[in-house]
C-alpha cells in the first residue's frame, strides 16, 4: 500500500503532499526491530541516563545568574515554573516513547504523525535542544575547573577561557580590577568535549557505566548541599531569612526582578530538565522500551525537579541572591559556611565538574543517536549513520557532532547559547505535545504501555505553556532562531527533500 499522507514516487513526490508524506507508525515500529544498535539498557540504566542529564547546569551554573539578575530568591518558583512545563510534554514523551520506542525521539514522533517536512524541523529543533546544550554545559564545567584550579594556585590565560571577543576583568586577591583581555576561546571546553567525544565513539555500554559512576558522585554531592547547607540555615535562622526579604523583589525593567523576572528566569533554567526527553532517544537500545522507557523519563524528572527546588532554596537562604551571578554559585554558598568548610568546598567544585561531565556525555549522544535516525531516513548523508564494526556505534557521526560542540563552546557566549537552547527546546516539546493529540485522534488503536492522564487537558497546557515561555525570551535570540529555522528549511529543499528514502518506495501498512 501507499505512503501514509502521500504517494511513494521517487525524488520530491508530487506536490505539497510530498511535505507531508508520513511513516506508517507500523513502519516505526518494524524499524525498531531491523536496528543495528547494542539492546542494553534497563529501567535503571535509563533513570540514571535521565538524571544524568538534569542535575548540572541548572544548579551548578544556570541557578545563579538566574536568581541574580531576574527573579531573586524567587528563582525558587521558577524552577516550580519550568517543572511542571516539563512535566506536562515529559508524560507526552512517556506516552510516545512507549507507542513508539525507536531511536531518534521527537524526530520520529514528527514523521509519523504530521509527515517528513515537521520531522526535519523538529530535527533542526533538536540541534538547538542537545548540541547547543551540550557547548552550554561545557561552558559551564569550563568555569569550575578555573575556579577550582585557582584554589590550589594554578591560573589559566583569561585570554583562553572566555568567548571570543568577550572582554574579561582580571582582578586582584582585593577585589580590584588590575587589566582587561581579550577573549580569544575558551579552550577548557573544548578540550573536555573532544575528551568525551573518544568516548562515545568507543560504545554506548562504555558510556553508559561511566555515566552511572558519575551521575552517583554528584548526586552526592548535591545531597550533601542540601543536608548541610540546609542544617545551616535551620541553625541560623537569625542571619538566613533576611536573604528572603524580599522573596520577590521589586520589578526593575523588563524581565529583571517581580513576577515578570520569575518568568524570565523559568525560561533560563528551563535547559537543564532536558534530561528526560534524553531517555527517549535511547529507544532502539532499550531492553524492554514499553515497560523500561515511560520509567526512565518520569522517574527521572521527579527525582530532579524535587532536588532542583532544595538546592534553590538553600543557596539563597545561605548567601544573597545579589552574590550569585558567578560560575559557580554551589561553591560561593558553601564558602559562606566559614574557611573550616573550605576541603568541603573544594570537593563541591569537583564534584560540580564531575556532574556537568556527564551532562556533556549523555546531550551528545542524544545529538548523535538523531543525526544516525535522520541520516537512516535519507535526509542527512549516509556517513552519520555509518555503524562501527567493532564498535558498533555511529563513530563518524559522533567525532562530527564532538567537533561542532567544541567549537560552540569554544567561541561563544554562555548566555546566549542557553537561550537559544532553551527556546528550541520548547518548541520542541510543545511540538510532542501536539503529536500526543494528533495520534489519539488519528490512531486511537495503537497499543499504548502508557498514557497521558487528564487527555487532552495536560497536552494542551503543555503547548500553551511552552508557547508562554518562548515570549519571555530576549527579542535579538528569538531573531537568531527564526534565521536558523529559515536556514534548516533551505536546507531540506535543497537536500533533504531529494534523498529522502521514504519517497522512493511504499510503506506497508
């Protein structure tokens, strides 16, 4: 039979029609089962993926500046903000994912429902969401291995450890600024995500036990944050709550403090909750994707937004919200708690770099895994879906996607490449959201291992509510992002529209 959505001519099809020519959800699920990909990870294994991807940048680096220059203490509700927007599409994607458990996520999701030209935008959304998130945290990890090399005396060049042309103050054990540099890269970042991208290419199994590892280091760590930091603001209390007076401090401008402030900083913060859409790009190496996968995705975000929200509230019960917009937030809380904690500081540090390694780790090989779908599909060159013999991992695909990353945190700005993040991943998860009610309408039929309560309320408030936080976003960024929208749609009709393998022969249904 026919193409769902189209006819199964060669080259562009016929029309418009080609734009929304569909992959049976059959045809996915068949997928599923020819994969090349290793079938290792369980529940657990899936979890700690997840979790690994949401605790880093949004407590170790994001929640600082956040909480300094937009919403105060009230960065608290912020994070309320975000998680439930998550919690919204993060029940979509358990949804999906047990319906169709392949590799490539919201891609896939797309293809199957409203056809091959939303999958290639929701790709191109999936770029911002992992790859520009990946170089985002490792500006991050960047920024604590310099502070922690400078506790035992080491300096690193400013020169090489900020964005290009960024201008850089270099001050004085006072306070005072002595000179000003230049950026020219930031190489720390770069040097880690190279490091990581050997990694990857070596297996997902490899990969995956050294995520576990890490992802118990700095649960660790973070929990004994919250345990000792939360014993010392309980035990003084005197010095403590003034730094939440005022909770919401007054309105400044657009964005900067007051409700609008909260919303702003919902949106910066909002990155770090990616982890669980993570977990759905893992599909084709799910032992049992049905069972395993709706586990991973909501077991992890729970774990992380409850673990979010201590840490928010104890930094800016510890320190004055105004003292937070550094690199390393978690560390300048701690240090409040006098020199006799500052061994304890020291291992905060590291385990702050610790945990926003693994973060890097498990952004690119979501990347990777979407790159090696889309690539299956036609609609990227064969190379990115070139499968190592020994290896058995897409190894081009991944030194590719390693070395784009690095550039990115290389050459530019940490709060520019966040919001671009943030935005693409909102779009994208306002999309899924879309697709849940689209395939209830359209195939009420397919067996579902999970399903979205509330139907069709919770879906539509995710869309809605995402749309919400796009606007709270800088206009210069949301310009950025419709050029880069524009560039992906040139792109498709100049390659992708051309090779897609979907239009050269039928799909059975």
């Amino acid at each position: 039979m026919a193409n769902e959505g189209g006819a199964g001519a060669p080259g562009a099809g016929r029309g418009l029609s080609r734009l929304f020519l569909r992959k049976s959800v059959e045809q996915v699920q068949a997928e599923y089962e020819q994969g090349e990909l290793k079938r290792s990870l369980g529940a657990v294994n899936l979890i700690l993926l997840g979790i690994g991807c949401i605790i880093g940048a949004g407590i170790f680096v994001r929640t600082g500046s956040a909480a300094a220059l937009h919403a105060g203490p009230a960065v608290l509700l912020s994070f309320v903000i975000a998680g439930l927007v998550c919690a919204f599409a993060g029940l979509c994607y358990a949804e999906l994912a047990s319906t169709l458990p392949v590799s490539g996520s919201a891609y896939t999701y797309s293809y199957a429902t409203m056809g091959e030209f939303a999958a290639w935008l929701m790709g191109a959304l999936l770029l911002l969401e992992y790859g520009l998130a990946a170089s985002v945290v490792a500006v991050g990890w960047s920024g604590y291995v310099v502070s922690l090399l400078k506790d035992f005396g080491i300096f690193i060049d400013p020169a090489l450890t900020a964005p290009l042309g960024a201008i850089v103050e270099v001050k004085d054990a006072a306070g005072n600024v002595v000179e000003t540099v230049t950026g020219q890269l930031n190489l720390p970042a770069a040097l880690v995500v190279l490091a990581l991208t050997l990694l990857l290419t070596v297996g997902v199994s490899e990969s995956a036990s050294f995520n576990n590892i890490i992802v118990a280091i700095k649960t660790t760590t973070i929990l004994a944050v919250i345990l000792i930091g939360g014993f010392y603001v309980l035990t003084n209390l005197d010095t403590s709550l003034p730094n939440w007076d005022p909770f919401i401090p007054e309105n400044e401008g657009p964005g900067k403090f007051g409700l609008e402030g909260v919303a702003r900083a919902a949106s910066i913060v909002f990155f770090a909750y990616i982890g669980f859409e993570a977990v759905s790009t893992a599909g084709q190496e799910a032992k049992n994707p049905k069972r395993d996968m709706p586990i991973g995705i909501i077991g992890s975000l729970v774990i992380c937004t409850v673990l979010y929200m201590l840490v928010a509230a104890v930094l800016t019960l510890m320190v004055n919200y105004k003292d937070l917009n550094v690199p390393d937030p978690v560390a300048v809380a701690v240090n409040a708690l006098g020199p006799e904690w500052s061994v304890f500081a020291g291992l905060v540090k590291l385990g702050a770099i610790t945990g926003l390694t693994s973060v890097i780790l498990v952004l690119m090989y979501g990347q990777t895994r979407i790159f090696y779908t889309m690539a299956r599909d036609g609609l990227l060159p064969g190379v990115f879906s070139r499968v190592h013999k020994k290896f058995r991992t897409p190894w081009v695909n991944t030194l590719i996607v390693g070395c784009l990353v690095a550039a990115a945190a290389a050459l530019f700005d940490i709060n520019t490449l966040g919001d671009l993040t943030s935005v693409g991943t909102l779009a994208a998860f306002a999309v899924v959201c879309l697709t849940v009610i689209f395939l209830r309408q359209t195939r009420p039929d397919l067996p579902r291992g999970f399903t979205v309560p509330l139907y069709p309320v919770l879906p539509i408030l995710g869309i809605l509510s995402c749309a919400w936080l796009i606007t709270t976003v800088e206009m210069r960024v949301l310009v950025f992002f419709a050029w880069f929208l524009g560039g992906a749609c040139i792109l498709y009709f100049v390659y992708g529209i051309w090779n897609s393998k979907l239009s050269r022969a039928p799909v059975e249904k």
